[in-house]
C-alpha cells in the first residue's frame, strides 16, 4: 500500500541521525525474473519506478534531506531510493 510505505519512508528516516543514509531498493517493473517469482515463489511484488519510488520520500520536509537520489542496480532489475539526512 502506497501510503503505509510513505509513511514507513518517513519514519525511519525520522529515526536517523544526522548524515544518516536510508536507502530503500525495490524490483521495477522490467525486472526479467517477475514470472518466476510470481509463478514459482507465490511471490507477487508491487513493482516501482523512478517516479514511484520518488514518491516515498514525499512526506519527508525537504529541509530535513541533505540529498535523494535514484540509482539501479546494474541489470535494472532493482532500483533504490537514497536518502541522506542533514
């Protein structure tokens, strides 16, 4: 659910101290293994991407972020959100 992951973002970033880093990862939606994992594993995932992924940070005040940033793993498969605290 879209708002209970925000407001888990917003806080555990609230739980970290100052420079402190939470970095989220989450699968995209172009991930290869998504039959798999759904077919063989009963593993079904809500999938992000960037613009999703951004949004968990939304209830955190920009004032309290050093930095946010998206980043992939090398296949695409994963994505992360990283936040820095100030």
């Amino acid at each position: 659910n879209e708002s209970i992951a925000r407001l888990v973002t917003r806080k555990v970033f609230g739980m970290l101290r100052t420079t402190g880093r939470l970095l989220i990862g989450n699968f995209t939606p172009s991930a290869k293994d998504v039959g798999y994992m759904e077919v063989y594993m009963g593993w079904y995932l809500l999938y992000r991407d960037d613009r999703d992924i951004r949004h968990l940070a939304r209830p955190i005040p920009i004032s309290e972020m050093a930095d946010i940033e998206i980043v992939r793993d090398s296949t695409g498969a994963v994505i992360y959100l990283d936040l820095r605290r100030k």
